[in-house]
C-alpha cells in the first residue's frame, strides 16, 4: 500500500512543480524585442503609403488648379491691355476727325447757320463788325489796344530781375534810404551819353555786387523811353576814391550807364558799368 501513495505523492510534486514553473513563466516580464507586433501596428506603414499618395494627388490639383489660375489672370490682363489700345486708338482718331476742320472753318459753317436762322435786320439797324481771325485773335487787335505786360513805370530801373524806382540825387554824400539815386549825367536812355545811379547795400543796390559781364540792366527813364543795358566792366575802389579818378574810366562808353555800391566792408565801393 506504501507504493501506490508514494506514486501518487510524487505525481502530485510534479503536478505542483509544473504548476508553479508555469506561474512564474507567466508572471516573468517578456522582452519587448521577442513581442509580435500588433496587428494595427503591422499595417502602419501601409497606412502611411496610402495618406503620402492622397497628399501628393492633393498637391498635384493645387498646382494644376494654380497654373489655370495664372493662365486666366494673364488672358484677362492682355486683353485689359487690348481694351485700353483700342479706347486710345479710337480717341486719337476722333481727334483727327475733328482737327480735320480748322476753328476758321467750323466758326464759318456756325456764322452761316446763324445768319439762316437770324430775322433779318433792317438796314439802318446793320452793324458793321470787323472779323476776328480765330486761329490769331491777338493779331485782329489794334495795337494801341495791346498792352505790354512787362512795361516799366517812368523813372525805374531794373537790375538784373531786381525793379527800383530812382530819383534825383546829383552829388549828393549819401544814396537814398531805398531805391536808387541819379548822381550825375543824365537818365535818358536816348541822348547818347552816360547817367551815375547809387544805392545802399545792404539795401536795394545789394544787387549790384552780383552782376558780371553780360548781365542786363534796364532803364526806364522819366520820359517813359526804356533801354536794355549789358554789362561790360567792374571794379572796386576805395570808398576814399574821388570822382576825378574814376571820370575817364566810366564816361568813354557812349550811351551807358554806372552803377555804384558800398561793398560791405565800409571801405570799398563797387562800380559797375553797362552800356
């Protein structure tokens, strides 16, 4: 009877010990390399394929959605450029129906109609109007009426852009407060001879140190005759010079004019000649 429990006693050990290797197997971590992939892990890269190939397709109908865009834009912009020709084209043409009859032409056919339509005037009642040519209305105006916009008042003078009007101020020690002064000679512009204008610097004849050769002068004298001058020489002299040395030098130049300035310093005067 021994034997039998002992059989049994050593197949319930080994029951037991398969049963407790089996646990521990179980319960032992497993190492993540010797796992399976899942199956959704598996099909990742199919996934994968398959959204590259939905994005490309996307990309491929962006592109060819954006070529048409541009090849529309530039058909709208070239035939925006045509339109704009054509308008231009057409408004010259216009013009040069129009500029085919002369204003003399079209203010005719315009006086003839009128005169269709118009009742009849009496006789005694016609006027008498001289025609005005309409392409050069200026040249139908009698000259007295034509007014000379850059006409000089009487006793002026303009140097160089700079008008002043000036009065007599023969051999006197100093020039007046504002304007010029007529020193000596005489301020006619057609008597052949020279006239000596002054003035102050700082003043109104501070002008007169910036005129070189060339430079013009213009006269208007108290008759109302006006004259354009041109510089021809320039000099300084000490302001304790006297007329005496300066006369030959300034009076051998016909129909001419001085001009003197203080230069500044309160030593030095500049005279200008111009003729």
């Amino acid at each position: 009877m021994k034997a039998p429990k002992v059989l049994a006693a050593s197949l319930t050990s080994v029951a037991a010990l398969c049963l407790a290797g089996g646990l521990a197997f179980a319960l032992e971590p497993a190492d993540p390399a010797t796992r399976p992939m899942p199956e959704k892990a598996q099909d990742t890269s199919i996934t994968k394929q398959v959204a590259s190939i939905i994005i490309y397709e996307d990309q491929e109908e962006a592109v060819a959605m954006a070529t048409e865009f541009d090849a529309v834009h530039d058909q709208l912009a070239l035939q925006a450029v045509a339109e704009r020709a054509q308008l231009a084209r057409d408004h010259n043409r216009d013009d040069g129906a129009a500029a085919e009859d002369s204003p003399a032409e079209n203010a005719a056919a315009e006086n003839a109609a009128a005169a269709e339509t118009a009742p009849e005037v009496a006789e005694e009642e016609a006027v008498d109007v001289e025609p005005v040519d309409v392409e050069h209305p200026l040249e139908t105006i009698s000259p007295e009426e034509v007014t000379e916009p850059d006409a000089m008042a009487a006793a002026t003078i303009n140097v160089n852009g700079d008008v002043m009007g000036y009065v007599p101020s023969y051999e006197t020690a100093s020039a007046p407060s504002s304007g010029a002064g007529l020193w000596m000679g005489s301020d006619s512009t057609t008597d052949g001879s020279w006239g000596y204008f002054i003035g102050h610097n700082p003043g109104s004849f501070t002008c007169v140190m910036t005129l070189k050769n060339g430079d013009p002068v213009t006269v208007c004298d108290s008759d109302g005759n006006a004259r354009t001058y041109y510089v021809v020489d320039e000099f300084i002299v000490p302001d304790d010079t006297y007329w005496e040395d300066i006369q030959s030098h300034v009076t051998d130049y016909g129909e001419s004019i001085i001009l003197q300035t203080c230069c500044g310093d309160n030593a030095h005067y500049r005279v200008v000649i111009a003729n």
